[in-house]
C-alpha cells in the first residue's frame, strides 16, 4: 500500500464518502419529492393524487433498473483499469448525468434521463468500499464497506432533507442541480487526494463474470433483492405517510428523512464494526431487528411521533445489515471482488424497484400509504430465510473441506 501522510488519507476517504454522499441524495431525494414531479410532469394530479403518484414512482424503479444494469457492465469493463481512474469516470458520470436530470422538459426523458445517471452506482459503490478497505489497511473490509455507505446514510440527515426542502421551495430541478454540484466537488477531490493505485493489464473482463457461476453468490443476490425491498416498500412513499397519514405539513418531510437518516447512520457504523467479528451474526441479527422494526410500523406510523420513532428505527435496522451483507457478498466472489461489491447495489436497487412496485400496487388498491409496510414485512422475512439457506449452504461447505482434509467436523463448530 502507497505510504500516505493522515492529512492525505483523511482526505481520500472523506472523498469517497462525498461520493457516497451524492448518490444518497440523488437516489433518495426523488422519493420526497415524487408528489411534485408528479404535480409538474403528469396530467390527471388534481384529481387523482393517489393515482398519479403512484405512476411517478416508476422513476424510482427506472433509477434501481439502471443501477442494475450498470454493476455488472462497470465491473466487467473495468476489471483491468485502475481502480482509482474507474473512479474519476464513474464520478464524471454522474456529474453529466445529474445536470441533465434538472433540464428534462418532460416525464419521458426525466425517465431516460435519471436511467443513465443509475449505471454508475453500483460500481462507484464497489470500487469505493475496495479502495477505502486499501487505504485503511488488512483487516478492514467491514468498515471500508460502512466508510463507503457512511455518505449515503449521512445523505439522509443533511442532503436529502436539504435537496427535498429546496426542491419543496424553488423547484424540484433545483436538487438536481445540487447533486450535480456535490458530484463535480467529489470529482476534485477524488483527482487530487485519491492515490494512484494500478490496475491489473492481465486480468481477463470475463473474470469478473466467473462469480456468476457461484450460485452462492446468486443466493446473496437473492438476499439483497428480496430482503431490502421491505425497506424500500416503505421509504418510497414516505412523503405521502407524512402528509396524507399522519397530517403533518409538507414540511416535515425533510425531518422525518433526516430521522430514518440518522437511524442509517448509526446502523452503517455498526453494522461495520460489528461485520469485521462476525457476519453472519451480524446479518441475523440485522434481519430480526428490521423484521421487528417493520412490525412497530405499522402499528404507529399513523401518528407523529409514532411515525418518527418508526422510521429512525427502520433506518437503523435496515443499515445494520448493510456492511455485512456486502462483505459477505464480496467474500463468496473470491478474486472477482469488484463484482461482487459492485453487484450487492444492484441487489439493493432490485430491491428498491421491487418495494416501490409493490408498495405502488397496494396504494393504487386503495388501501392506504401504510400498507407498503406490510409488503415489505413479507420481502424481509423471505430476505431472512434466503439468508439462513446461504449461512447454511456456507457452513455445509466448510464441513466437506475439513472432511477432506481429515479434520473432524466438531472442530468447525467449537470454532463458530
């Protein structure tokens, strides 16, 4: 690892962090801003707000798809680049992508538009948890993945409340432009302080792919798909539980982003430490205290203070899982761990387009801006069995090898 004095190395994380910071209010503040988009962009709002809104959810999906899409291509393109230039591309992307986002005239090529700005989030994600794992030394894939995430949840306390109350005030295009200011401020900084790691000319693209014939890593995938979309279920009608459910003013939807935030914050932190002990713990943990989470929810989101306690409550289960379930993910991929950090976001984004459709659904139903919650209690306790199926899938696996090599089996469980 290059020799870097603190002040440098402070700075190159807290540049990765930015970045994680931008796409936490790009990705998020969509979602306490959709009655607007949706007010301005799409006929028929006056007289089916419900409706309406739940058809201006679809830009939530189209970003998750795009994030989908982006992980595998970035990390299967930039298997051979420096880690450090993929970096300056994906942020540059993202720059682009966001500025173009506040000029859209219509809902159409909002949508194409904030498809586009998705491609580099996984991968940006991916390769920040690897190159903040360098910087911070042997032994530190847990809280190089929570440093990485730290920007998104810390996202939720400043710069989504941010982004929504300007957007609320001046437009919503505005917290568009203001992303894409963070993203060009991340970008410097990224040039100037981020060492220059070398890539890797002999490694096949094709490599990085290897991990898809793992169905281990298939049954994470699973995992982040199906047991985060219970999260998203929720968050992505927040605004309109705020307003609708509990009759508080359109400006309250800032604070309560900014208290599911800083439950995510606390959670990520954690989650980080406590994954560097023990995943699989850790995640199982994580899942029962989401799963409960969720079930409070329901019960108290229907008044104010129910409702904030309700969400720093989701936002801190929810991240709690989050480190452990990408390193477990970029553990199960061996040497392909570029996918593998980068394909944890696709899951996750699999799971937000999942929860969003779900929750749209249930509202269209008609029965009511809660009832996501349910929908997404269901996701987290099918996310919890996929969990236990790869814990114990991992430790059947463990138990053959030690077979193999002549080591009795007890051996495997005194350890655990």
């Amino acid at each position: 690892m290059q020799q870097l004095t603190p002040f440098r190395r402070n700075m190159a994380l807290f540049a990765l962090t930015l970045g994680g910071f931008g796409i936490g209010v790009t990705e998020f503040a969509a979602m306490g801003l959709l009655p607007d988009i949706a007010r301005e962009l799409l006929p028929g709002f006056d007289e089916s707000p419900d409706r309406v809104i739940a058809q201006a959810g679809v830009l939530i999906t189209v970003y998750a798809l795009g994030v989908v899409v982006g992980a595998p291509l970035f990390a299967v393109f930039g298997a051979r680049m420096s880690q450090t230039r993929l970096a300056y591309w994906l942020l540059a992307l993202f720059v682009v992508g966001s500025a173009a986002s506040a000029l859209m005239p219509g809902f159409g090529s909002l949508a194409v538009v904030r498809f586009i700005a998705a491609l580099p989030h996984g991968a940006y994600f991916g390769v920040a948890a690897l190159l903040a794992a360098r910087i911070m030394g042997p032994g530190s894939q847990g809280r190089g993945v929570a440093l990485s995430l730290s920007g998104l949840t810390v996202a939720n306390i400043f710069g989504v409340p941010l982004a929504t109350g300007l957007g609320q005030a001046l437009g919503w295009r505005t917290a568009y432009v203001l992303v894409a200011l963070i993203f060009a401020i991340t970008l410097v900084l990224v040039i100037v302080f981020l060492p220059r790691y070398p890539g890797n000319p002999a490694r096949s693209p094709l490599a990085e792919l290897s991990a898809l014939r793992n169905p281990r890593v298939w049954i994470m995938i699973a995992v982040g798909a199906v047991g985060f979309g219970g999260f998203f279920a929720v968050y992505s009608y927040i605004a309109e539980v705020t307003t609708r459910e509990t009759g508080l003013p359109a400006t309250a939807v800032p604070w309560v982003l900014a208290t599911l935030g800083l439950g995510m914050t606390i959670g990520n932190l954690a989650g980080g430490w406590a994954s560097d002990r023990n995943l699989n713990r850790t995640a199982c943990i994580g899942f029962g205290s989401f799963i409960a989470a969720l079930l409070l929810y329901t019960q108290i989101a229907g008044h104010p203070a129910g409702l904030f306690i309700g969400c720093f409550l989701l936002g801190a289960t929810s991240s709690l899982l989050m480190p452990a379930v990408q390193a477990r993910l970029i553990r199960i991929s061996h040497e392909a761990a570029l996918f593998g950090a980068a394909i944890n976001h696709a899951s996750f984004n699999i799971g937000n387009s999942l929860g969003a459709w779900l929750g749209g659904l249930v509202i269209a139903g008609g029965l009511g801006y809660r009832a996501p919650a349910w929908a997404g209690l269901v996701l987290a306790v099918l996310g919890t069995a996929l969990l236990l199926v790869s814990i114990a899938v991992e430790r059947r696996d463990k138990r053959r090898n030690l077979d193999t090599v002549g080591i009795p089996v007890r051996s495997l469980a005194d350890e655990e």
